[in-house]
C-alpha cells in the first residue's frame, strides 16, 4: 500500500478557522476578509497600503497559501494550536484551485455588503474584481511548493502580489519569481532577541534570516522590510535594525506598531501597544543610521511609518506607488525590468505630528464626564428651569 501523505488541517482545524471566518481552501490554504477591505466598501476610508502604494483596499483578496508557519512569533494574532512544521511534509494543492477557490470564497465573505445601506454601492461593485493579493493572512504562504505557478496566474489575471515572508526559507527567497513587492518581516535587532519575539523552531533561525536578507539584496523588483514594534521587547538598539536593513537593502521600510489583537492578547499586555508617536520617534532614531533613506508617509489608525530608499523621490515628489498597468505589462512580457520602472506619484506625504495618546486620553475623560455632573455646564441649572414652570 502506498504511504498516505498527511494533510495540513485536521477536519476540527478546518472548523476552528472557519469559526474565526476563515474560509478554508483546499487543504493548506485560507481566506479571509480583511478588515480594510470591509471598511472601503463602506466608504470608511482604506488601508496604509492604499495611502503608501496605491493599493485599492476595496479590491484586494487577502489570503495565504500556507497556514502552517516555521516561527511562533509573540505578537501574532494566531493561536499556539495553529499547525506549524519546518518542512513542507503535506498533500500539495493546484495553484490553479487555490486561485480560483480563493476568490471565489473572498466574493462569498463580500456578498452580505450587497444591498446593505451601509456599503457604497460602487465601491461594493469594484470590490466584484480583484485587482490584488495580499499573501500574508497568516503562517507562510512561501513554503507552499508551487508558489510560483500560483505567482504566474495571479500575474496573468492581472492581480498585484504583495507577498510576506519570515525569512525562515532563503532559498524559497532566492528562487521566487517576481512579486509586485516582496516583505521580509525583521522582528528583532539581535538573535538573542530574535529567539525571543519569534520562538522559531529552526536552531540555525539567525543565519536563515541574514541569508535571507542577502537574496532580499539580489532582487530586481520592490522590496520591503518590516519591523513589528513590540513596546518593551524589540524597540532597543535601532543602530543594529539598521545593520540589518542595510543588508537586506530594500527599497521600503514599513516600521509598524504591534496591535494587541487575537491570541497575542494571552501572550503580551495591552501597554505594549506602542502609540503612533512612539513609532515615528523610533523610526526617527532608525533614520540616525540609514543615510540612504528618508520618512515619506504615515497612517496612523494602523500606527505605522514608510520609509523609502531616496531615488523614490524625484524631482521634489514622492514615487512609492505603483503603477500596475505597467507591471503587469512588464512582468507578463518576460522582459529583464526593475523597481523603477512601474513608479507612480505618491498621493500624500508627510507626518502629522499628532500626539494620538494625548487625543485619545482628552477623548476618554470627556467620556466619563459626560457620565458624572459637570459643574462647568448648564446641567447643575436644571432646577432653574424648574423653578420657571412653577
Ligand atoms: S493590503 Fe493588506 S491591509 Fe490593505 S486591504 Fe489588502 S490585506 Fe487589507
């Protein structure tokens, strides 16, 4: 009898995610509406990818090829029970399914918006063509063993790729076909550290991670690197994130907040939420070592700062969006192209200087007087009223 190759989800694993509203596809992948993507069709305004790259909320599939995942990082909203493995040991879905299932079950998750007052009727109409893919949902969507068939159709139906990795497989890294930007998410300075926020189940995770950022140097396409800012973990030595950054030499930083969100609320604490403004601080002491790159934007309900390597900026303005047309004339020509040849004009740039924890305590103490009498409002002179009426 032939061996029996195991399948990544048990059926109670399928279950749980599809509680979660997860949609399950096939046997390793999954789906799931993001919250940005709700929030646009209601016209509520669009995610930080929209403001630093144009991507439109309303129209990306949020998904992920693999939900097993070689790290248990301490920020991730997902739980402990979550499969994870070092190598690819599963039954190997088509890429074609996975494309097919995935915006199927994304439309499905969308289709209560229609006839809703709340949704905008031609955002929820655009949302009907999917124009991007985020890989990134959750585990890591790289390991999947046909990640680059699945890369060659998203690129043939004209749908951008914005695809996440841990850095846990270099060699997935160095062999993957271009993406309209890749992510490496750098989680801390040191491998002490690095042990630390990301439990990695790899023993040899740091010079997986320094490979990693070597073929992250090598490529032609938009790159990014990610720092998930932990407030009391990972927020120290700013000098050695740049060491690493400037190895990886990407065009992008995207320097984020952690949220206390998901089953990272039973690992971490509430105050290590950074606020924005502890964000743009630290990133301002990460800009002290990275010469070669300047701040250009920020979205501050995701508490977030892009940075972008100088030739972004071109005569006084900013280039950081994409113009997709483009790429997916130039990726699907075969032709040799560059991170530079599908610019198009940032629409916004600039920080705000907000002080959102100020805002934020200002709101809640208004709150609570509105529960207590306020001796400096009209509310203690009720009785005058009632006097009148007598
Ligand atoms: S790019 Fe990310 S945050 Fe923006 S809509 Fe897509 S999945 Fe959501």
């Amino acid at each position: 009898m032939e061996p029996v190759t195991p399948q990544m989800l048990t059926e109670t694993a399928k279950k749980v995610l599809e509680k979660q509203q997860y949609r399950v596809i096939g046997s390793h992948s999954a789906v799931k509406t993001c919250g940005w993507t709700k929030k646009m069709v209601k016209g509520e305004g669009g995610c930080y990818k929209l403001k630093f790259y144009g991507i439109m909320s309303h129209q990306c599939l949020q998904m992920t090829t693999s939900i097993s995942c070689a790290n248990r990082c301490t920020f991730c909203w997902r739980d402990y029970k979550a499969p994870v493995g070092k190598e690819w040991k599963w039954e190997t879905d088509d890429p074609e399914m996975i494309l097919k299932g995935s915006v199927k079950a994304h439309h499905d998750l969308l289709v209560g918006f229609k006839g809703n007052p709340n949704a905008n009727k031609s955002l929820f109409n655009k949302s009907k063509e999917v124009k991007h893919v985020a890989l990134s949902l959750t585990g890591e969507p790289i390991i999947y063993p046909r990640i680059n068939e699945l890369l060659d159709l998203f690129n043939k139906e004209m749908i951008s790729t914005f695809l996440v990795t841990n850095a846990q497989y270099p060699d997935q890294i160095r062999d993957l076909k271009p993406v309209t930007q890749l992510y490496i998410s750098l989680d801390a300075p040191n491998k002490e550290l690095l042990r630390k926020v990301d439990a990695p189940l790899f023993k040899d995770y740091w010079e997986k991670l320094l490979l990693s950022l070597d073929y992250m140097a090598g490529k032609k396409h938009r790159t990014c690197i990610r720092l998930t800012i932990v407030k009391g973990m990972n927020d120290v030595e700013p000098e050695n994130y740049a060491l690493l950054i400037k190895r990886g030499n990407p065009d992008f930083l995207e320097v984020k907040a952690y949220m206390f969100v998901g089953a990272s609320k039973g690992r971490l604490k509430k105050e290590n939420m950074p606020w924005h403004e502890e964000i743009v601080d630290f990133t301002k002491r990460l800009m002290e070592y990275l010469p070669d790159y300047e701040i250009v934007s920020e979205h501050i309900p995701s508490r977030v700062v892009m940075v972008a390597k100088k030739k972004f900026k071109q005569n006084g303005s900013w280039n950081t969006w994409i113009d997709f047309p483009k790429y997916h004339e130039l990726v699907n020509s075969g032709n040799e192209f560059t991170a530079m040849d599908y610019l198009a004009k940032t629409l916004q740039v600039g920080l705000s200087g907000r002080k959102i924890r100020e805002e934020v305590e200002a709101k809640k103490k208004a709150e609570q007087e509105k529960v207590f009498v306020n001796e400096n409002t009209e509310e203690l002179e009720f009785w005058k009223e009632d006097t009148k009426q007598d």
